[in-house]
C-alpha cells in the first residue's frame, strides 16, 4: 500500500518526480525510462507514483507542458513583445519556433514515430486539449495585438494564424517524410512566405536576428 503523504509532502514530492523525470526522460527517453527509475531517483516507493500520476506518460506531457510555455515566453519576449515588428523578424520567430522542436532532447523525442505513438494512446484526451490551448494562451494576445495595430493582416482569423504557428513548429516531426536534403531550405522559404503573407510592415534586416 501507499504511503500517505500530506499535502505538503507530496507537493515537494511532486516537484522532486518532475525533476527527476525530466533528467531520466531527456537522458535516458521515455521506453528506456521505468516508474522505478523515477521513483528511485525522487527516493519514493515505486507504488506511491500513482498518487501524483497515472502514468509515466502523463508525467512527459506534465513536463512537455512546461517545455512549451517556457519556450512560447522566450520566443515572444525575444521577438514579439514590443516595438513594431516587421518581417523579417517575424520570419526569425517561425524559424526559431521551429528549430528549438530539434534541440531540446524532449522535443526531440517527439520525432520518433513509436514513441509519438504511445504517447497519443496514453495521454487523456483532455489533458492533449490543454496542451494544445496553450499555444492559444500564449499567442493568442499577441496576434490579436499586431492585427489591431495593423502590423499583421486583418485577413485571417486570429486563431488560424496560431494554427499555422503551430504547424511550422510540428513539421520537425516530418524530417524523414521530407527529406533531409530538402528539409531545411523548405523550412526557409515556408517562413519566408509566411512573414511576406502576414506580416504588413516591410524591413529586411532587423538586430535581434
């Protein structure tokens, strides 16, 4: 049976198995990573994992989850935040979205196809719908900012643009589908497209690139 844990204990244990998970996850990915490794690692009975989570997978998406909202603040903080915004620095946004789905170890696990799948089977349904609102909450304002400055076309519904954002950044799953050799000059001109289609303001060059 399970320790019973008060609720002081299990909110630092809670953050103790996120901790440990991500180190074990981006280390180790997610099949070679077990509930005793995590449990090991946070120095917790292997039964008492199921009181924080019910899975292992849903322990991922929890950390996924935090990934991407870091990620979405320092994209817009690097590019979107303020001052008027022209193309070409929405065209490094798209890019840089893009690239960090390359970089970061968990993401990046994300582009194996066996691993992708067992997530999609294992995650609850609603906790995927959060996980894809919060491209919504974190861009929504920003779009909805730009088109009524006039910087961004008044064309497109708001949330189709943070669709499309999102699209970019998911084709890093879709490399070998691709073709390697194709794959990083279409993502230039993808976003390069992008930002002429959107994007009002004019500017080639921009300092934060």
């Amino acid at each position: 049976m399970a320790k019973k844990f008060s609720e002081e204990e299990k909110a630092v244990i809670r953050d103790r198995l996120i901790e440990q998970a991500r180190h074990c996850f981006s280390t180790l990915g997610l099949k070679k990573t077990s509930v005793a490794d995590l449990t090991g690692a946070a120095g917790i009975a292997q039964g008492s994992f199921y009181l924080f989570f019910e899975s292992k997978e849903e322990l991922y998406l929890e950390i996924l989850q935090q990934e991407e909202k870091e990620i979405h603040q320092q994209l817009i903080e690097r590019y979107l935040s303020a001052g008027s915004i022209t193309r070409e620095t929405f065209r490094l946004f798209l890019r840089e979205a893009f690239d960090v789905m390359e970089k970061k170890p968990l993401l990046r696990q994300l582009h194996d196809e066996e691993t992708m799948n067992i997530l999609l089977r294992k995650w609850p349904k609603e906790k995927l719908e959060e996980l894809f609102e919060s491209d919504a909450h974190s861009f929504g304002p920003v779009i909805s900012r730009l088109q009524e400055t006039g910087e961004m076309s008044q064309e497109y519904d708001p949330n189709v643009v943070i669709s499309l954002i999102r699209s970019v950044m998911l084709l890093a799953l879709h490399k070998k589908q691709i073709g390697e050799a194709m794959f990083a000059p279409t993502i230039d001109l993808l976003a390069q497209l992008l930002a002429n289609g959107l994007i009002r303001a004019g500017g080639d060059t921009d300092d934060r690139g």
